[in-house]
C-alpha cells in the first residue's frame, strides 16, 4: 500500500472502539504506555481472529495462532480520560511467506494519537516454529485491510 497513512483514519477498514478505564492512567494524568499497547493488541487479536473466520475451512491452525515479532509505537499525542471516543484501526500493509506486517492507528474524536507498526509471525503452537500464511487467510487479511 503505497499511499497508506497510519495517522488517517480513512486508511483503514478494520476497527475496534476500546473503552478506556480510569486505572488505564498514569500520575500525569494519561492513559499510560501499558495501556495504550494493549488497547492495539486487542485490535490486532481481533484482526487476526476476524481473518481466519473469514479464510475458510483450509486453515491447518484453527483459531489461528501468530506472535508478534516485533512492535514500534510512536506517541503521537495525549489520551486523557474519559477517552469516550476512541478507535483502533489495524490494516495489514504487507506480507511475507510467515509473516505480516499490520499498520494501526489509536484516534481520539478523529485525531491521531498513537501509530504502531507489528510484525507478527504465523506460529504453530504444537511444533514451536513458524508456518507459511495461506493464501486464503493473506486474502482475507488484504479485504480486511482495504478501506470502504
């Protein structure tokens, strides 16, 4: 995706709307860091579930199984409580033989507060190694990916 923009919603197609706790919050009064990244992981897990229903019955992982690789995060701006209007995206932007790499975007009320960058790796839980990522589920990932 050349023109994809992680801190334009427009980029993105898949979303999920987290609800902020008052415990989510640091002493300076935002929401902190462990938060915020699990606020990104709950979209990415929920991607990654949304694409393997959506895959069909050939996945040789029901459920899917996938680790992430690797994570960057730049903080972009503020999240305060109560954050009543916040949304993650998540989009996959590109694709390896084991792996994916998904762009996401935490806004609030629009406003891009939080990108993120995941490598995540297909993984097989039983054999403990990485698995090649069907056809059908990158296709899956890429619908899921493009913006309506």
């Amino acid at each position: 995706m050349a023109d994809f923009d992680p801190a334009v919603p427009a980029s993105y197609h898949f979303w999920t709307r987290p609800v902020l706790r008052f415990g989510d919050l640091d002493t300076v009064g935002h929401v902190n860091n462990v938060a915020s990244i699990a606020m990104i992981e709950d979209c990415r897990v929920r991607f990654y579930r949304a694409a393997t229903e959506n895959a069909g019955d050939d996945d040789p992982l029901p459920g899917g199984s996938w680790v992430a690789r690797k994570l960057e995060v730049d903080f972009i701006a503020e999240i305060l409580w109560p954050g009543d209007d916040l949304a993650v995206g998540t989009a996959a932007t590109r694709f390896g033989n084991t792996s994916v790499t998904l762009h996401h975007g935490l806004f609030v009320g629009g406003a891009c507060a939080i990108t993120a960058i995941t490598i995540g790796v297909r993984f097989d839980t039983a054999a403990r190694a990485a698995v090649p990522i069907l056809p059908a589920l990158k296709a899956a990932m890429a619908a899921l990916s493009t913006p309506a």
